[in-house]
C-alpha cells in the first residue's frame, strides 16, 4: 500500500527575520500576519475573498481590511488563483526536497543491507 505523504508540522521562524521584517507593524498587523502563514502552511495558498481572509485572520472585515493594507505586500496575488508568501513556499519546497534526499537514502541503506545479508 502506498503510503500518504506527510506534510511537515512545522516551518522555520527565523526570529531576527521576523522581528526585522515586522517591526513596523503593530502586534494586531504582526498577529494576523502571523495567523495567515500558518494557515498557508497548512492548507496551501490563501483564499483571494477577503470574507475568507477576514475569518482566517480572526477580524472583523473592517478590521482585517485596515491590516490588509499594511501586509498584502508579504502576500502576493498567485499566478492560479489566492495569495501566498514566497518565503513560506521556498521553505516548503526546501523540505520536500530534503524529504525526497532522506528518503533515497533511506532506500539506499536498506538495499544495501539487505544485498549483504543475502549475500552472507
């Protein structure tokens, strides 16, 4: 049976980054930005309605569209549809990659055990 392929639970936060980045915005700006990159994290690319968005952020409409303004630049509109960071998406890319390399290397270790205990 094949088996499902795990999304990682995590993703890196760099704190210098971070604080770098954010210090500008107020702590209700640095929490929705926040609340909107785990949940592109966890579902892939944010909905383009802003009812959605507003939801996902935990604010009002009115409140989330004053924000909007201030992080829309760090969520860019998508070539098929949505909103998405570009960091957080070569930071899930970054770790497919090492998962595909660790597991090759999984299957290499166990080919070779096993060609040494038939053989031996």
């Amino acid at each position: 049976m094949a088996q499902k392929e795990q999304k990682p639970p995590a993703f890196q936060l760099y704190a210098r980054d971070w604080l770098v980045s954010t210090a500008a915005l107020s702590s209700a700006e640095q929490g929705v930005y926040m609340r909107l990159l785990c949940h592109e994290w966890v579902e892939g690319p944010l909905p383009s309605d802003e009812h959605i968005l507003a939801r996902l952020a935990g604010e009002s409409l009115h409140q989330f569209r004053g924000i909007w303004r201030r992080i829309e630049r760090h969520f860019p509109a998508l070539p098929g549809g949505g909103f998405g960071n570009p960091r957080l998406e070569a930071e899930r890319q970054r770790l497919a990659a090492l998962r595909q390399e660790r597991a090759a290397s999984g299957r290499k270790g166990a080919r070779s055990r096993w060609e040494r205990t038939a053989n031996g």
